[in-house]
C-alpha cells in the first residue's frame, strides 16, 4: 500500500470541509473492509484518509415521516436493532447473512452502498423498503431514491465532494410481508451469487397495494423487476400470481456469467427465489 | 507517519506508524504478538481476529490509525499468571486444533461468545466462527470444547 494521510474529525462539519478542500484525492474510511482492499491492491491509491468513526454518523432516529439510519452504523449495530427488525425485517434478514461476525462488526451501510457493488446484500432489502440516501457536502445536500444512485459496477452520483451521511426509509413502506433471500455458495462469508428482497403491502381487502421485487447480482447495478411488480398491485395473493410474477422477473433482469454463476444459472434461479420469496412474503399473513 | 496510542492486554502503547498500516502489522510487527496470524490479508479467513474495544475485529481489515485511543485484546491477553484460559485448556483438552494456525482467532471470537452468552447452543457457537476458517481439524471438535469451557465457565460462577 501507498502512505496516505489519515485524519478523524470530529464532526461532520469538519469532515465535509476536508472532502471540499481535497475533493478526489481524499478518501473516506468507514468500516474499510472494502477500502483497504482496494488501497492493498493499488487500485485505489488516495493521498487522505478522512476517517468517519467519529464523526456522528452512527446514531438511529425516527423523525414523523422516516426512520433515519446513520451511514456510520455497522452491520453488528443495524442487526441488532429491533426497530428495524420489527418494521423493515428484510433489511435484518440480510444483516444476518452479511459476512460472519468480525466482518459485521467494522463494515458499514452507508459503505455497503457507497461500495457500489453489484451483489451487495443490503441494497436490495433498501431499495425494497424505497430507501433515499442524504448526500452532504460543503455546499449543502441533497436527497434522492436508493434506486438512483448507481451508475454501473462500482459506479455512483456520489461527487467529489460529497458523503453519505444517512439513509431514510419511509415508515409508510414498513412491511413484515417481506422477504430477503442470499443465494451463494456458503452460508458465511460468501459473496453473493443472486440476492434478491420482495416486500408486499396488503391493503384492507388482503389485495396488494404495493410491490416490490428487487435483484442484486444480475446486472450492473441492483435493479427492480417492475412489469413483474405491477402484474401484483391489485390483485389477491395466489401462487399461480407469484409464478406469473417469478416468470417475469426473469424477462427483466440481465445477468452475466462471471466466476461465482453463470447467466444461464441466475435466470432459472431469479425466477425460482422471486417466486419463492414473494411465498415467503405472505407466509405469516 | 502517525503517532497513536493503543491499550493492548491491558498494558498502554504509543506507536508510531504509517497510516496505512494496519493493526495485524501493528500488533505482530510492532509489538511482537505473533498470536494473531497473517492469513489471507482479506478478511475471509479470520486468523487474525482479535477484540477492538471488546468487538471482534479482523486486524488486518483495520487500519491502525482507526484504533488510536481503544483498547485491544489479543490471544496472548487470555492467560492469566502463566495459566490458560478455561477456553484455552479446552480446546487443548478436546483437541480443537491440529496445525494451530486458525486457533488464536477462533479463541477470540469464541471469548467474544462467551462474554454475551454463557450458555451458547452449538448453532450459536457455529454462527459465532462463521468468520474463522479451520482447513485441518474441523469444527465438531472445537464446537464441544466451547460447549464444556461455557460449563466450566458457568460452574465457577457459581
């Protein structure tokens, strides 16, 4: 690795300022369990470190509209909340597959989004739940759906001077009727070969008013199935609807073969978990 | 380069490294606490796991700047006066270990179970080394080691 500078504000204030003053050469360490493997590898290879962890990034708050999570908050923390596992259940379902226990402990979510990868286990139950991220810079910040934020592999809007500071999900897309599902080759410390999160509001009839089905890991960036989601708005749970829904999600998505699965594999196996995870959904009902 | 100070095993440090260095090269390079192994250098194989302000941490996923100011608990921290840990002798008594490269860090993550739960059930007890990687022994062993150092644990408590 390359010597970089490595300084840790205090306050988030002073944190932004320095990402204004160094824009692309800085680099902000979260977790850094990706990070340091890219700075290992050379391919990042920033002059500064602005480290978050004391930066206030790492507290849970429910405004009227919004629980808001700290991008600071680790995957240990966000398993461990009970408010998140009452309300957005997929979200815990997918803290719990994350890595193994040491890992959990450092990474967090704002960096498991910021990380831009197409299998990351926590984009797809947030984007489910119709998460928008707050972007903060210098200058001012904005706001804008989770869905938004990827531009491709590793690709993001995130600019030069700006940082993640939180993630909002909307209490109105709260669901238990949700189900997240991590297809890869191990239990524990696998990356994923398919990852996908459906979550279902009911209305008072039992008809579903909103869908969501999303995949992570079939194309360059996590990706809703909305014909499939909207042959659901309206209609009452069935499994000949959820097969309908799973054929397709397959139609949707596009993935290639790389060294965890092949195309072939992921299609058969989209329309497979869409359907079994919409089942799943409804389970409990 | 960047000047920190760090509790190991209860004892005060103040090093000095540069920022990219990480608290596996730290402790083992710096400090001498080969305890803690150089496995994968990626955070898969959890050889290196070690407790960061009483979380298990993989050290070479953290940078040694990141641990300025918090306090660090290394396999060398779990004997006490010359005499092992109850986990340790276990894991001896049960032979929980063959080749001994893995050990350590699934000793600190097993610590780490022990302190939250007293009476782990062998499903928590995988899912708590769900990040260390054993390639001779196994794990059944090593599971009931961790069953009987809990009861052990639990009698002298008592």
């Amino acid at each position: 690795m390359k010597p970089a500078e490595f300084l840790s504000p205090t306050t988030l204030n002073d944190a932004l300022e320095l990402k204004h003053k160094h824009g692309a050469a800085a680099r902000v360490i979260a977790g850094g369990t990706d990070l340091i493997l890219r700075m290992r590898a050379q391919v990042l290879t920033p002059s500064l470190l602005i480290d978050l962890q004391h930066a206030a990034l790492n507290n849970i708050k429910v405004s009227d509209k919004y629980l808001e999570v700290g991008a600071s908050l680790t995957i240990s923390e966000v398993l461990q909340n009970t408010r998140i596992e009452d309300l957005f259940p997929a979200i815990h379902m997918a803290c719990r597959k994350f890595a193994g226990p040491p890992i959990r402990n450092r990474a967090t979510i704002g960096g498991n989004i910021v990380n831009a990868s197409p299998a990351a286990d926590l984009v797809s139950p947030l984007i489910a739940y119709d998460a928008e991220i707050v972007l903060k810079s210098a200058n001012g910040e904005r706001t804008m759906p989770l869905v938004t934020f990827f531009t491709g592999a590793g690709k993001t809007l995130l600019k030069d001077d700006e940082i993640l500071t939180q993630i909002r999900l909307p209490l109105s897309a709260a669901s238990t009727n949700a189900y997240f599902i991590k297809l890869a080759q191990r239990n524990s410390m696998a990356i994923s070969q398919l990852n996908l999160t459906t979550r279902l509001n009911l209305n008072r009839q039992g008809l579903i008013e909103t869908a969501r089905i999303v995949l992570g890991s079939v194309a360059a960036v996590p990706m809703r199935a909305m014909a499939a989601e909207a042959m659901l708005v309206g209609e009452k749970s069935s499994e000949d609807l959820f097969y309908a829904a799973a054929a397709q999600a397959r139609q949707e998505v596009k993935p290639i073969s790389d060294i965890r699965a092949s195309r072939e594999y992921r299609l058969q196996m989209t329309q497979v978990l869409v359907r079994r995870a919409l089942l799943e959904s409804i389970a409990n009902v | 380069m960047f000047d920190l100070e760090i509790e190991v095993n209860g004892k005060q440090e103040q090093v000095s490294v540069e920022a990219d260095t990480t608290l596996l090269y730290l402790l083992r390079d710096k400090l001498g606490l080969t305890g803690s192994k150089d496995g994968c250098r990626s955070g898969d194989c959890g050889a290196c796991v070690v407790l960061l302000d009483g979380k298990t941490v993989n050290a070479c996923m953290v940078l040694a700047p990141q641990a300025n100011g918090a306090s660090v608990m290394t396999v060398e921290g779990l004997a006490k006066d010359g005499e092992l840990h109850p986990l340790q002798r276990c894991f001896s008594e049960s032979w929980a270990f063959q080749c001994g490269f893995c050990t350590g860090g699934m000793l600190m993550s097993c610590y780490a179970l022990l302190k939250s739960n007293s009476n782990p059930t062998r499903d928590e007890i995988r899912a708590a080394i769900a990040g260390n990687f054993c390639r001779c022994t196994g794990y059944q062993a090593l599971v009931t080691a961790v069953e009987q150092a809990a009861a052990e644990l639990r009698a002298n408590n008592v």
